[in-house]
C-alpha cells in the first residue's frame, strides 16, 4: 500500500520567502499546493521546481484579501486534492502571504491601513478558520509576523500592528484547536533581501549596512533563512512546539 504524503498549503508560495519555504518543505518529502496572486506563470515554474524533489505540487490562484473568494478557493482545493492528491485533506497551512507597506503612523491612509488589514489579519483569520474542515487532526499552522512587532522601526506602525494581532491569535488557535491535535506557531523574519516592499533591504545599499550593523550575526537575512524554519515546523521533530512566536532575524536590535 502507497503512504500518502502529507501535504502543505502555503500562500504566496510563488516567490520570494514563500518560494523558498516550499523548496525546503518539498525536500522533506512533503506534497506542496502553492497560492499566487497575479503571477501564474512564475507559479507554474515554482511547482515544476517543486516536482524535481519527487513530490507532488500544484498551483491556484488566491487573493487573501478577498475574502467572498474563499469558499469558491476552498471547494477548488477539495477538487484538486481528490484529483492531483488522491486524498481528501491537508496536514499544513502556511499563512504567507503578505505586502510591505512603508508609511509613518501619521501619514497613513486608511485605505493602506484597510489593505493591510484585509491581507495580514482579516484575511488569514478567515482563510484558516474556513481551511479548518480540511486540516487534517494533529496538523500545523504556520503563521509569519515580523522582527518589526518586537522592535519599532518608524514607518510600518500599521504592518507591525497586524503582526501583532496575528501573535495573539496564533496563541488563541493553539489553545482551541488543541483538542484535534494541530498546533500553532508563529514564525518573525527580521529584514531580508527579497522583493519585499520593493526590494528596499535588497537594493539599497545604505540600509542593508545599517541593518547589518546592528544584526549580532553582522548582516542582513537571505530567503535561505527563513524557509528551513518553516519546514522544520512542518516535520515530526517540532511536534512539541506549539503557540511560539519564533524570530528568525540573526540577532536584530539585541
């Protein structure tokens, strides 16, 4: 008899952190459905990348701010893990997703305030509580916040705040959902250089050296960091470890 692999979903799995986190979740055997937003054919070459660790992959487009669009996304998810998966449920979800937005408490819009909400809080409470149904008993959820809700860094009050609120719900979702077994951690990146909020820690020289400078491990985070953290919390060793906020920032701001 085949043993099925169990299987991650993670949103935004295309490029960047969320790339990286599924290339290093496929290495450990496990079956990877990525979400992207515009990108389909960088998805699509994302799940070919995937597919050359022996596992399955595939791709589907999610806007998590659009929250009316779940139930559609999920009945799809339902299809294609019969159809790609042979099987009827997932075992980890990866909340992702995200955009940077670089404002000053006093200068931001509502409308910036109202999108980050929608993408960082309202729209991953709502995506994992409608996800519960197809979680499988005794799975994970991984949640991403940011170095920035432990230290303030002028510019991202409205960002950090979201971050913030997801550390708090990470702890609720560990606690009810203790029950069935699944467990909820919460993983917080400090600065990287990817294509995060425009590149800026990757294409401006002058703060990557500040950031660098006052990083114990004396620079700045690569995607390489980040995504065998997430995979670790997706293996049998971390099964003890469960409503944790854990940073992954090198030593920033000591």
């Amino acid at each position: 008899m085949e043993v099925q692999n169990k299987i991650a979903l993670i949103t935004g799995g295309s490029r960047g952190l969320g790339k990286n986190a599924a290339l290093k979740i496929a290495s450990k055997g496990i079956d990877i459905i990525l979400t992207y937003q515009s990108q389909k054919e960088e998805a699509e070459n994302t799940v070919e990348e995937i597919k050359k660790f022996g596992v399955n992959a595939a791709a589907l487009q999610l806007n998590v701010a659009d929250i009316k669009t779940f139930d559609s996304f999920f009945i799809e998810i339902e299809s294609i893990l019969k159809s790609v998966f042979k099987t009827d449920k997932f075992d980890f979800l990866i909340n992702n997703a995200g955009i940077g937005v670089h404002a000053s408490f006093a200068e931001t819009t509502e409308d910036q305030f109202d999108n980050l909400v929608n993408i960082h809080f309202k729209g991953t409470f709502f995506l994992t509580q409608k996800a519960l149904p197809l979680l499988n008993d005794g799975s994970g959820i991984i949640n991403v916040s940011s170095g920035l809700a432990r230290f303030a860094t002028p510019g991202y009050a409205a960002y950090a705040a979201m971050k913030g609120a997801m550390e708090t719900l990470t702890r609720y979702q560990a606690k009810e959902l203790g029950a069935r077994g699944i467990r909820s951690n919460i993983i917080a990146p400090g600065a990287i250089e990817t294509d995060f909020g425009n590149g800026l820690v990757r294409d401006n020289q002058q703060i990557n050296t500040v950031i660098a400078s006052q990083t114990a491990l004396g620079r700045v985070g690569l995607p390489d960091d980040i995504g065998g953290v997430v995979a670790f919390l997706c293996s049998e060793d971390a099964r003890w470890i469960n409503a944790q906020r854990i940073e992954v920032s090198g030593g920033m701001f000591l």
